[in-house]
C-alpha cells in the first residue's frame, strides 16, 4: 500500500488531506482533477484552500496541457 492509498483510508478532514495529499506527491506534483476526486467538499471551498495554500507559498502550481499540478515546492 502507498502513502495515498493509505492516508485515503484514514479519518483525517478532507481539508487537511488535500494538503497532505499535495505534500505526498513532492515535486511530481498532483493534477487537480485528482485532488478534486480525492475529497468530498465543494468545489469553491477547494478553490479557496488551493488559493490559500499557494498564497502561503505551502504549494506551488503549473499548468501542463491545460491542467493545473500542484505540488510540494520542498
């Protein structure tokens, strides 16, 4: 089992997940539609965490073929 596998079965808030879920990914990064599929919130709460997380430099994101990756900057 991978660490995406394994963290998609455990009781954390969708809200932390999808940080976590970016930070797993390191700087392979994660396409967005994933992100969005991995967690139950809507989608403008998603927007504004991805925003603020970019903002805060936590995150960065690039766009390859028209879908935007988020990935850990570390």
């Amino acid at each position: 089992m991978n660490f995406n596998a394994w963290l998609l079965k455990k009781e954390i808030p969708d809200s932390d997940r999808l940080a976590m879920l970016i930070q797993s990914s390191g700087r392979n990064g994660i396409p967005e539609n994933e992100l969005r599929g991995s967690v139950d919130l809507p989608k403008q709460l998603v927007d504004e965490l991805l925003a603020a997380l970019v903002d805060a430099r936590i995150v960065r994101v690039i766009e390859r073929d028209g879908i935007r990756w988020y990935f850990s900057p570390l």
